[in-house]
C-alpha cells in the first residue's frame, strides 16, 4: 500500500477490517482463483482505476501506519497498561 498500488486480498481473517474494497484494493474469496484472476485482468485493463486505487492506497497507509500514529497507539496501551497495575 504506501508504495501506492493497490492490493488484492483475501476476505479472510483481519483483511477486511482494514480494506475499503473496491476503493483501495480488493477482496476475493479464499480458494475462488476465478475471482482472484478477474481482478487482476480488471486492474490490467483499467490502468486508471488501477493508479486511483494506489493511490488512495497509499493515502490509507500514510494516514493509518505513520511514525505519530504508531506512537500514539503505543502510549495508549503503555497507559492502559498503568491502570492494570
């Protein structure tokens, strides 16, 4: 993703909770290789779409993955943590 191309994932365990389909990459059924290879022909013949959808990638994992946001998170666990003990 923070390459800026878009993904396509299995709809399996956490993939979409972080996936917007269809927006930033998308999801196919596990074992359906059918469907697995009618997105890549799609993002192959739509280079377009396939450059929108790597980049709202990219945006997603700037915003989601950054060095403040992984910070942030780390205090809120340290803090919860603290309240524990």
């Amino acid at each position: 993703m923070i390459c800026g191309r878009p993904l396509i994932g299995a709809a399996s365990g956490g993939t979409p909770k972080l996936i917007e389909n269809g927006k930033n990459e998308f999801l196919y059924s596990p074992g359906s290789s059918d469907q697995l290879a009618s997105f890549i022909e799609f993002l192959h013949d739509n280079p377009h779409k396939c450059k929108e959808m790597g980049l709202n990638a990219r945006e997603f994992a700037v915003k989601s993955f950054s060095r403040d946001r992984f910070i942030s998170s780390m205090r809120e666990i340290a803090d919860d943590l603290s309240l524990i003990s």
